[in-house]
C-alpha cells in the first residue's frame, strides 16, 4: 500500500517512518512532505492510497488539504498532538485519529481499519460489476481509425452515400465507412431497428412516434426520422413492450 506522510514536525515524520519500516512491511512510504503544499504535490503525483496527515501546519490545515484533493480515493489517518480536532476528523471519513507520539499499537489498528474497507470496497464493486448489465461494443471503421463505441450511446444511424453518420448522445457524430447493412449486424435488435432504408435508431432514445402513413419518430436530441409503411407494426410493437419495463 502506497503512503505519504504529511507532518510539518520532522522528528515525528521519522518516528512515524520508522514504525512503519521496521513493523508494517505492507506499507511502502513513497514520499514525505514538510507541510501542506508540499502534501498536495505529493499526493497528486503520487496518488497513493493512504496518507498520514498531521492537522495543524504552519500554512494551513489538514482539512484544508483535502479540501484541495479532488476525485482521488485516498484513505486518512490523522496524526495530531491535540484531541479537540476528532470531531472534525470523522467527519470527513478518516480512518483513524492518532495522538503524537503515535504508538505501535495504535498504529497497527489503524492500518487494519485501512485494510478491512479495502476488503470491503473491493468484495461491494466486484458485486456491483456481476451485477451491472454488460456494456456492449460495436466496433466502427473510419477514414483514419477503428474505434469501439459504446452501443448504448449511439442515438442513431444515417446512410449516407457510401458512408454511415453514426449520432451519439454525447452530440457526436462519427462518419463510419461502413454500410448500414454491416452495423445493423453488429446491433441488439431488441433495441435497435432499422426504420427506414437509410436510418437505424435506437428506441432509448425515442420520445415520441407521430401516427400517419408509416408514421414519424421524434429522438430525444430533437432528430425527426421517417418510418417505413412496413416498419410501423414493428415500431409501435417495440415502444410497447420498453413500456412495460
């Protein structure tokens, strides 16, 4: 597990470092830090997993650090000499709130503390990700490049000429050298349905069917397609079964 102590004491860096050198081999101290914007380089470049953070630093705390810590998942253990902060400490999910000098003992418990949200962490997303319905692919040719897409975010498909203009939810569009004929292939046809001769369209993204001859589809990005007179059956018989999902 790789760690960062950010203390602006030096002794009680070192002693901190030795404890965990000489009895917590499973740590790997990757950098140290004198006060708090040396912490902030640190962890960014570092990006490790767990930090021991003193909490009063000549420019400024260690709330204030991971304040400044954006979208990085880090686990804290505070070191302080003072006991009036422990409130404050939990509040903001830290592990463990450790009394300089910080003691074996203590030190021990809070990496174990660290080590069982691990545990828990990894057993909650390998439950979600068996959970969590597959991400299908299609893998889409261009002038320059093979890309794979996201099924689920392709709005739809327009023939054009010997191309594909493939609309994405995003609002991009990717021109495919292939025919329609080949993505339709590559397509889930419980969503996915070619409407007309030169459109494909995803029914996620159907907000309204206008009744006429074939009739008229209305996308959520506004795109009004035309149906086919032989594709309105289809169309209304699928919009019927996704609502009763």
């Amino acid at each position: 597990m790789r760690a960062v102590i950010i203390d602006d004491e030096s002794a009680a860096r070192k002693s901190l470092l030795d404890l965990i050198q000489n009895h917590l081999p499973k740590i790997n101290v990757v950098k140290s830090a004198g006060c708090l914007e040396e912490g902030v380089v640190a962890i960014v470049e570092e990006k490790p997993e767990l930090i021991f953070l003193d909490i009063d630093m000549p420019d400024g705390t260690g709330f204030d650090l991971l304040e400044r810590i954006d979208d990085i998942n880090l686990n804290v253990i505070f070191t302080t000499a003072h006991e009036k902060y422990a409130h404050h400490a939990f509040k903001v999910s830290a592990i463990d709130y450790l009394l300089k000098p910080v003691n074996l003992n203590g030190l021990k418990q809070a990496i174990r503390k660290v080590e069982e949200r691990q545990e828990s962490t990894s057993l909650s997303d390998l439950v979600r990700l068996v959970k969590s319905p597959k991400r299908e692919k299609i893998m889409v040719s261009t002038a320059e490049e093979v890309r794979l897409v996201d099924a689920a975010e392709v709005i739809c498909i327009k023939a054009d000429r010997n191309y594909c203009e493939i609309v994405l939810e995003s609002g991009a569009k990717i021109m495919s050298t292939q025919n329609l004929a080949q993505l339709e292939s590559r397509l889930d046809d419980s969503k996915f349905l070619r409407v007309h001769k030169s459109y494909i369209i995803n029914f996620d993204f159907v907000e309204i069917y206008r009744k006429g001859r074939g009739g008229q589809i209305i996308l959520t990005n506004g795109e009004m397609i035309e149906i086919s007179r032989n594709k309105k059956n289809v169309v209304l018989e699928i919009m019927s079964k996704m609502s009763g999902r």
